[in-house]
C-alpha cells in the first residue's frame, strides 16, 4: 500500500455506500474498507448489514458505521427465487418516492462529514448525491441494478422502466467503475478498470477450524451456504453419503440431523470454506470468490431471475470449480452424486486475490486527485457484452447473456421522449449522440442504431488521431472518415435481416411464406452532395482528371467488416458507367461489370440499386453519392444479409432524393438487384421481410408476387430460435439453382399434362356439356398455371404426381417443352435435373404454410405445439428429397428431436417441438420453435454445447427481432457545429 508514502498527505475521508441486497456486498466491501483504513484513513459505511459484519473483521475507531438502507437489491420469496414484480414495487417504495428526502439527506450528511470520496457498492443514488455535494464518486462491484431490474421490468410492465432509467442515470454521475472479475454488461457506467477478485483473508487454518469444530481429519465436509432455506426444503439424513458432515450457515431453529452441524450467526465463513471439501450454495460473487480462491469445489443449484448468475457461473465453470445441482435432488435429498462429482473435480483458478488492496490503492489515488479516465474514450466499453475472459471463454450470446434488449436502449429513448418528469429528461441526453443532431425521424430504441450513429460521430476524429490499436479496422474507418462532408446532411437507413420459419424456397413458385424479421440488421448512411463539393479519393480524382470533363456524379462506397471477409473495403465509379449513351446500361453489362474484380464483386449488392432506380423508374442522378455500409447480418448464414444491405441502401438513396417509394416497391426493386444486377435468383420474401416486417411478428406473405396478407401475432407461449449450421449458405450457389429450374421445369410439364387433357378430351367427342363445368375450369387453370402453388397438393397427386419425371436432362426438356418460363435462371442443356422433389416440395409447402398459419391461432396445446414442430420436421426433409439438405442442419435437426424425445422432456412439460433447414438450403441457419421459457433457451444451449463438441465448431444463435426498414424509415442527420469545429 505505499504507507511511506500515505503518510506524507493528509487522512481522507470516505463514505462507503454498501447495497441492502444480502451479506455478499458487505462482505466484499469488508475487504476494501479494511485496507483503507490500514493506510490511514477513515471510512464512514453506510449500510443495512448488522454489525458483526463489519466490526469481525475490523476493529479500529476508524471504521464508522451508519445505519441506512437505501435500495433494497431483489427481494426474495425464498434463497433461490426471485420476486420480480415485489423487487421493483420495493425498489419504488424504498429508493424511488423517497428520493428527494434522500437526496437532501445524504448530501447534508456527505458534506458534514467532509467526505473526499464517494464509494458505492451499488447503490445508485450515491453517486447522484455525491454529484450534488460536488464530490466525486466511484463503484465497486460486478453488477449495477440497473442490468439486474431491466429484465423483471419486461415481466412487470413498461410503466416501471423509468425505475432503470432513474438508476442507470444515477450511476452515470459516477467517475468510474472499479469492476470485478465475473462481471455483467454495465451500461450506464463510461470507463471501467479491472481488478483480480475481492477475497476476505483466512485467519485461522483448516486444522485449527476442524479441531474447533470437533470434525475428524477423515470426514468429508460440505459447507451448506444459502442464505436462508428454499421452500418447503426439509433437511434429511439421508441427503448425504456415508462418512460426510453438513455445515449449516444462518439456519433457522429447525431442528438438523446428526450428520448436520449449525454454524454460529456470526462465524467467520472463509475460514469454515477453506477447511471443508466442497460447498453447496447458491451462486453470488462472495461464494463464488471465495471458492475460486481457496480452490473448493462449488455444487451450485441456479437461482430463478437473478441476472448476476450466468456470468458468474461461467467462471467457476472455466475454472473447473463448478458443479451444477438441480433443484428437484437438492429440495429431494439427492445429493450423493454432486457431491462425489466435486471432489473429482481440480479447481485451477491462479489469478489474483488480492482485489481489495489494488481497489483500495485506486480509491485513495482518486481521493487525491488522480484521474483515471483522462486518457480513455468515454463510453468505449459501453454495451459490451462482457464476461470475464470475454469471448475467450466461448460462450455465445444466449438468453441469459444477452442485455435486455429494450434496456441497453433506454437513454436513446428518453431522448425522444419519456413518462419521466420534463426536467429529468435533461440528464438523459445520450453522451453518444451529443455530437449529432438528428433533423428527422426517430432511432425506435434500437441499441445497434445508437451504436452506428455513436461511431458515425466519431469519425471526424479518426484522421486527426493516433496511432490506433485497432489496426485491422483503419483503413476502412479512415475511408470513411474521408467519404463525408460533415457540413451535409446525412441519411441514416436500417435493414434487418430475417428467418424464415416457414415457406422458403417455394417463395419463386407463389407459396405463402411466413418470415421473421431477425435482432441483427445492416446500417447504411449516404450522403447526396453536389460533384463540385465532392471529395475524392485520390485514385477517383485522378481517373476523373484523365477524363478532362470536369466534375462529374461518382459513387464511393465503404463496407465495414469486409477486411475481415477478404475483400476490398471501398468501391467507386462514375454512374456515368451505368449510362449507354442516354440509356442506362443493361443488367448482363452491368454484371459483367461488377465481376471484373472479385474482391469488388461485392458492391454490386449496393451500386446496384442504382442502376434499377434507373432503369426501373426511370431516375437519373446529378449528384455524387457517398455510402457507410455497416451490417451486423453476418454472411453465409441463411438469413438474407444480402437482402438487408439491398434494402438499407435502396431505402437510404430514396431518402436521400425525395423518393416516395412505398416498402413493398422497395423490396421487389432489391429484388431485381439480387436476380439481374448480382445474378442471384432468389425469390423476394428475403427483401419484403427486410422491408416490410415488424418485430416479433411473423410477416404472412403470398409470394404472387408479392401480397402481403399481414401480421400474424406469435402467441406468447411460442418462441423462435435460429442455429446456425457453420455450413455456409448462398443463394446463388448451383444446387439452389438447379432446385428452381426443376420446379419451373415440373410446372411447365403440368401445364402441358393439363392442355393434353383437355384436348384429349375434346377429340374423343366430350363436348364441354358432357364435362362437369368446374372439372373444365380446374383444368383450364391449371393449363395456364402461373404459380406452382396455385396447384393443390391432391390435384398434384390424382392427375399430375406419376406423370412427373424424377430427373430430366435439360437438354431433352428444352427439345420437348421449350423455355421453362423463369426469367432469372438458365437451363443447362448437359445438366441432369432433380424434378419431381423440386416440383412436390412448392406444392406441399404452400399446404404446410397455411397449415402453419391457422395452427398458431389455435388454443394452446401441446398438441397445437406438437402439430405445428410436425410441419417444421416435414418441411426439413422435403428439403432433403430436393438435395438441399446438409450434414450440419441434419445433424441439429436431429439434437432438436432428440432433446424432444429425451425421458426428461417426457416426464415434463415439453420444450422444444420442431426445426427446419431454411432459406435457400444447403446448410445455414436451422429454424427452431418451442415453448417460450427458460428451460428452452437452455435447451438450446445444450445443442449448441453438442454441436460444437460433434462438429469443433460453434455455431451462432439468432433471437430476438426488429422492426423492419419501412417502420424504421430513415434519420436525417448532421454532425453538431461544436463536433464541427472540433474536427476541423
């Protein structure tokens, strides 16, 4: 601690504020304070804890203790449940309507006291007072309340989030955040600095405690720590093996076993750890640090809505310290086998332990003065999704790591308006927007806009800046920087990406299609500005100098992420390249032109939104054109990234030039990108979801072309989960292809069936009086069959089925049938084509879509459940029977039904129903539905867990949803004249 040197300055004061949530706060802030007060200095804890907490371990005048609760962290019905909606009611009771009383309290009593510092370990309104006493203040702790309530608020009712708002707003007032390993995401703080884990010292040793005690050397020892008993838990003997001992912290007056041993109130429980063999409780950071650092296997039984516990669970796990004990064998007395687990356990956590002392060595530098966010960029770790270790530890996003979605939005939010008073709105404004000044529209609470337009921000310093760490991601950050001119306006457009829960391929042949707009979305900002105030990239400038016609339109494009993918980060031409004299170039040109470079191929997907702007509505563009990419969809996925970018872009330049273009427009014209411009023959429900959808509903679509018959609403017990398979997607991959030519193939083959039918009839003397009118009408439909699915599955199967060939070669067709009507693909003539899966699967998908439809209206069953994941399998293999199938979708497909099927679903209430291969097929993403709980999400994560031990690969997984780009519309933006003045 440097207590030389302590003692040249002056003795500080420090008010320790310790949340009223539990013992774990104290005990942890015990740790800190003592050092503090070795060095010299006197603490003023403010807490609800009794006592013996505290003064145990500290005995000095210095330590200070007042007696105030000012939050009341989660209120429990019993140690492993949670009360959401009773946490926030209290929470509002004891923080929320006293406030102002509050407020005026503690600032009086900070400022007799003469505090230099304001510690809090969590309590929000300490670090508002301390603002308010023009004091600084700092956080200690691995989790702030506003995380932990923002999910019970989704269960309460929105009426409670100005709750998290009030807490996020008050921690933003504090310094930093002293942030301890097994961390959650901490939105509201701006700088973080990480310390090894806060740990009480041992005092006695584990012979001294077992010989204090009476325990033999040869019994095994398991220390009981809950903080209180689950209901109706009675202890028996028989829950523990042969030869095995309970310790019991804080038991009631009931009365134990003898094989059960109740520990003092006040026993010094690091002592009691070290000296046993394992320990079973409930996860939170003091049994978890204590554990890790006295090595001491953990049995651990999960706690119902406590938000802490998957990160910290995740360290014990990756220390090899954790068992995880259900609570059916804890409440029923199995305890036997978590416990022999434990012992073969070898816990291997060697990080330090000595947290308070380096957190105690911060607070009194900052005391002093010391700055310890000079040299950081505030909000750099800002919605981070951190655990420890970070992605080291390979755990992908699930529900129980992700932020609540709304939540990691809410400052946005209150900028455009909240339930909350008008003059707290003014502590609301977001730090990431400051620099910003939106002219129009409005960023719906979207984190990942927010995220976009921080960094939009910030670009203006990106030339004037050091040298940067994050060196893979400059050279497209500096084109960037360079492509606008921050005196213009700029629009800001929004793209989703989408899952296709079922219709998918059968989209080109007319089916009804039902699709999910996904989290994920893709932002593009374009900024219109006039060729003379154009800035060029230097090569631009000089092929424009070459050409000696002055000024004229170009388009420069930056793609975020696309050195990561091999290709090139920036495009530009003249859009007088898509002109052929006065007439916009053809699509095969245009094509041809975007292949010329593979590493450039990309921008087709954007470029060429202009060209059917062109060419389709006969647009001409005067201006030059700049264009950020940024698409959080990742590739090869199966859930349309390309549709996402088509439509971001194509919004963005309608925006820009005062298009009114409807969003249905919108997406059919991406589609015409995709099909003439990239060669891709996709149908167009990737692009009418992208465009069209809302969040958290499916969009209900007829693909003829494209008629939206709405929304449906997904019942509130049914939830959506993509996997992805690690296998990578492409629309434009040759067995999609070949699918599509086969299905417009078997369609011209029934027309022809159909008009032989009737002829045949005709010339055996059957006049159309003899002919049943509507059996005359069928046929006549189905002779000028427009969409495959227009045909029913038993008209297929009675006239049409035995008649379609299983292949055909391409060749032999075009002799026999002519062209096969599908004006975005081309027969191979030397190709042998699948025909009757390609032409069955449209057929019945079409039936399997309406099924699907009506069934999601239907009561709630499991027979509702188990009918609708029937259809989702049946569509599964009907991909297969068309070759779209792969090993990897059929192997999560098959982890889905054996997770259906597995003796623990059937003893209880099912989970997981049905999956499907999606999109375009050969591999992807895998649609999956089940119940909407939490033992599905880990479900979920099982198969992940599984796939990637078969596979070595650990796939992504999509949940969530947002609103599509015709709810999003566009923002109009411009850099704020101070940004303004500081950037130049």
């Amino acid at each position: 601690m440097g207590e030389g040197k302590e003692s040249k300055r002056h003795p500080l004061v420090f008010a320790y504020y310790v949340t009223g949530h539990g013992f774990g706060h104290a005990t942890r802030a015990v740790e800190v304070v003592r050092h503090l007060i070795l060095a010299g200095h006197v603490v003023h804890v403010v807490t609800g804890a009794p006592d013996y907490v505290y003064t145990t371990e500290i005995e000095s005048p210095q330590l200070i203790l007042r007696k105030v609760l000012l939050d009341c962290g989660a209120v429990q019905a019993d140690a492993l449940t949670v009360d959401r909606l009773a946490s926030l009611e209290k929470y509002s009771e004891t923080a929320v309507v006293p406030r102002e009383s509050i407020l005026q309290t503690e600032v009086k009593w900070l400022k007799s006291i003469k505090a230099d510092l304001v510690v809090s370990d969590v309590v929000p309104v300490a670090c508002r007072a301390a603002a308010d006493a023009n004091i600084r203040s700092v956080c200690v702790t691995n989790f702030s309340w506003d995380f932990i309530y923002a999910d019970y608020v989704m269960v309460a009712g929105h009426h409670h989030r100005s709750i998290v708002w009030q807490i996020a707003e008050d921690y933003s007032h504090c310094e930093y955040l002293i942030r301890l390993p097994g961390y959650c995401p901490m939105p509201a703080f701006r700088d973080a600095i990480d310390v090894p884990l806060v740990v009480r010292r041992l005092h006695k040793s584990k012979e001294e405690v077992r010989r204090e005690l009476g325990i033999s050397d040869d019994s095994k020892v398991v220390i009981l720590n809950f903080g209180g008993q689950p209901a109706g838990w009675t202890l028996k003997e028989d829950c523990l093996p042969d030869g095995w001992l309970c310790l019991v912290c804080g038991a009631s007056e009931m009365n134990l076993p003898s094989n059960f041993l109740k520990l003092a109130k006040d026993t010094y429980t690091p002592d009691v750890i070290a000296a046993s063999d394992c320990m079973l409780g409930k996860i939170g950071y003091g049994t978890v640090s204590e554990a890790l650092a006295y090595k001491i296997p953990f049995v651990f039984v999960r706690r119902d809505y406590f938000n802490e516990e998957p990160f910290l669970r995740n360290m014990l796990e990756y220390y090899q310290t954790g068992v995880e004990m259900i609570r059916r064998d804890l409440l029923t007395g199995h305890w036997g086998p978590y416990l022999e687990h434990a012992l073969s356990l070898s816990p291997c956590y060697q990080g330090g332990i000595n947290g308070g002392e380096v957190a105690a060595s911060l607070l009194i530098d900052t005391a002093y003065g010391k700055s310890y966010t000079s040299d950081k960029v505030s909000g750099a770790r800002r919605l981070r999704d951190a655990i420890l270790l970070g992605y080291q530890l390979q755990r992908v996003p699930g529900r129980d790591l992700s932020i609540p979605e709304w939540y990691s939005n809410a400052e946005n939010e209150l900028r455009t308006g909240s339930p909350m008073a008008e003059a707290e709105e003014t502590f609301f404004t977001p730090h990431y927007l400051e620099g910003l000044e939106i002219l129009h529209g409005d960023v719906l609470g979207l984190s990942d806009t927010v995220t976009f337009l921080k960094n939009l921000s910030e670009l203006g310093f990106i030339l004037h800046s050091a040298k940067s760490p994050e060196k893979r991601q400059m050279r497209e950050r500096k084109a960037a920087a360079k492509l606008f001119n921050w005196e213009e306006d700029i629009y800001v457009t929004r793209a989703p990406g989408r899952l296709d829960v079922v219709g998918g391929i059968a989209d080109y042949s007319g089916s009804l299609v039902l699709q999910l707009p996904i989290r994920e979305a893709c932002h593009v900002a374009l900024q219109k500005i006039h060729p003379k105030k154009h800035r060029l990239w230097k090569h631009a400038q000089v092929r424009q100098n070459a050409k000696g016609l002055g000024p004229t339109p170009v388009l420069q494009i930056v793609s975020y992420g696309s050195e990561l993918s091999n290709r090139g980060p920036t495009f530009d031409m003249d859009l007088s390249d898509f002109m052929d004299g006065d007439v916009p170039t053809s699509y095969e040109k245009a094509r041809s032109y975007f292949a010329q470079d593979p590493s450039q191929r990309w921008a087709a997907y954007i470029a060429g939104t202009i060209l059917v702007l062109m060419k389709e509505l006969n647009i001409r563009f005067e201006s030059s054109i700049n264009i950020l990419v940024s698409s959080a969809v990742p590739e090869g996925k199966g859930v349309s990234s390309s549709a996402a970018v088509e439509v971001a872009t194509m919004s963005a330049v309608a925006a820009s030039h005062g298009l009114n273009i409807s969003p249905r427009e919108i997406a059919l014209l991406c589609q015409k990108v995709e099909n003439r411009v990239v060669g891709a023959p996709c149908g167009v429900m990737d692009q009418m979801t992208s465009a069209c959808g809302e969040a958290n509903k499916l969009l209900a679509m007829v693909c003829q072309p494209a008629e939206v018959l709405g929304l449906v609403e997904i019942p509130n017990h049914i939830r959506f989960w993509g996997i992805d398979s690690g296998i990578r997607h492409s629309v434009g991959g040759a067995d999609y292809g070949s699918v599509r030519i086969g299905a417009f193939m078997g369609q011209e083959i029934i027309k022809s069936i159909a008009s032989g039918l009737l002829s045949q009839s005709y010339a055996n003397g059957v006049t159309s009086d003899d002919l049943d009118e509507d059996a005359v009408e069928l046929l006549d439909n189905e002779a000028s069959l427009q969409y495959l699915c227009n045909l029913s599955p038993h008209r297929f199967k009675a006239l049409y089925a035995k008649q379609i060939p299983e292949t055909l070669l391409g060749e032999t067709f075009f002799n026999t049938f002519g062209d096969h009507g599908d004006p975005v693909t081309v027969i191979d003539n030397k190709r042998n084509y699948g025909l009757k899966a390609a032409t069955k699967h449209p057929i019945y998908e079409n039936f399997r879509a309406k099924a699907f439809k009506a069934l999601l209206t239907s009561a709630n069953s499991d027979d509702q459940l188990n009918a609708i994941g029937e259809l989702l399998y049946q569509c599964h293999y009907s991909y297969s029977a068309c070759g779209l199938g792969s090993d990897g979708t059929d192997r999560l497909v098959q982890l889905v039904q054996e997770m259906q099927h597995s003796k623990m679903s059937k003893s209880a209430e099912g989970t997981l129903y049905g999956a499907k291969i999606t999109g375009g097929g050969s591999g992807g993403t895998v649609c999956i539905m089940g119940r909407n709980c939490l033992r599905s999400s880990e479900q979920i994560l099982k198969i992940q867990k599984k796939y990637k031990d078969a596979t070595e690969y650990l796939p992504l997984i999509f949940e969530g949803s947002s609103p599509g780009a015709g709810t999003f519309r566009y923002l109009r933006i411009r850099l704020r004249q101070q940004r303004l003045q500081e950037t130049s």
